[in-house]
C-alpha cells in the first residue's frame, strides 16, 4: 500500500524566507512522487514530479524538491517566498503499476509581508 | 495544454434532490477520475474510470454512481443529495497505459446542499 505524510496543516512564512514542505511517503515499489499546488478556488496544478533520473526536481515558480530514497522522502522547498505562493500545497505518491496516486492532507500555506 | 472542464464552478441544492457534475478532457485521455476535497482531509478518491463504460470504486464510492458513455466525458451523479455531500468535487485526467500517474485537474465544482 502506498500512502503519504505531510505535517503541519497549516504553515507560517515570512515573506522572503525559506519556504520548506515535508512530505514523507511509503511505497512497497519505487514510486513516482509529485507535488500540486492549489490556488484559491481553483483546482489543482502540477508544480513538479520525481519519476527517474536526477533526484533534485526544479518545478515551476522557483521551487525544488528533493528524491531522498533512504529517508523517504520527497521535501518542497523555496528560498524566498513571495506573497503570490500563498496556496494549498499536496504531495502525492503513486506506484509502478498501480493506477492511482495518493495525496497527503495538504498543507495550507501563509506568506506574511 | 490539456483541458479538463467541469460543467458547473458552484451549485446549490436541496435534500434529496438528484445531482449531475460533468466533467469534459479534450485530450484522448484513456484515465478519468472524482475527487471530493474536504479541510483537514484532503482529496478522496469516489470514483475513476480507465476506459468507456468502465468504472471502479475508489475510497468513499458510498451515495455516488458514474456515467462515461463517451471517452472525453465522466458524470459523477448524487441520486439522491444529502447535506454531508456539502463539499469540493474535482475531477482529473490522467494518460493511461504507461503513463507516470500525472494528473490533469479540472478547476471543481463546489456543492451545497441545503
């Protein structure tokens, strides 16, 4: 069974600091891991994704994550937040043969000026 | 760029009524999936769809059924609508066959039922 953690539902940043999202995951096979962002009262939208290859991803608007097989995880991070990234932010997992992800809970972030 | 289009961005309507969301991709894919979205518990899977005319539960199918008569539409009907299915509904595509599992998302339908 695969499944996905993400703590904290609800994260703080000041605007210009290091934004950073934890997402830990469990997976029987290697998974193909992905981050969405939602803004407000629209639907999701693909920021980045780990299939193979190169364990650093970059997505758009500045951010990055990182493959870590050993700690399973897959942490969203961005340097400097900027009040644009305020938002919804899902990590999900899927693995090799299955045919649907799973999401964790979302963490909401605010970016305060 | 894929296109997923939800009918209708918000509705309302009363116990017990029946309720259609439809949901329309313009991108031959072969993966149609129902999320309902609630705070605190993220997106649930109800339904998803790998090929016309098929379907398959996902994790709270109970109180909804699914239509794909067509390869570029997926119905999600509430037969009879009660006020916990007060909620988010997104609906997603995705490639099929090989594909990563990349979803492409609609912009949802926010339901209250009365």
């Amino acid at each position: 069974a695969q499944s996905v953690t993400q703590l904290g539902s609800h994260v703080s940043v000041s605007e210009g600091a290091l934004v950073l999202l934890r997402c830990n995951y469990s997976s029987s096979v290697p998974p193909y891991l992905f981050w969405y962002v939602q803004y407000p009262n629209q639907g999701l939208q693909l920021l980045l994704k780990y299939t193979t290859g190169a364990t650093l991803v970059k997505g758009i608007n500045g951010f990055e994550a990182e493959f870590k097989k050993s700690e399973t995880s897959f942490h969203l991070t961005k340097p400097s937040a900027h009040m644009s990234d305020a938002a919804e932010y899902f990590c999900a997992v899927i693995s090799y043969g299955n045919n649907r992800l799973a999401f964790g809970k979302g963490n909401q972030v605010v970016v305060i000026p | 760029d894929v296109k997923v289009t939800q009918s209708s961005r918000y509705l309302v309507k009363r116990t017990g009524e029946k309720v259609f969301l439809e949901c329309v991709q313009d991108m031959d894919h072969e993966n149609m999936f129902w999320y309902r979205q609630d705070p605190g518990l993220g997106l649930r899977l109800i339904y998803f769809s790998y090929d016309v005319k098929m379907k398959e539960k996902g994790d709270i199918p109970e109180g909804y059924s699914v239509s794909r008569e067509k390869k570029e539409r997926f119905s999600l009907i509430l037969e009879s609508a009660s006020t916990n299915q007060t909620s988010m509904y997104l609906c997603a595509t995705s490639i099929g066959t090989e594909d990563t599992g990349e979803l492409f998302f609609g912009e949802g339908s926010r339901l209250t039922v009365l």
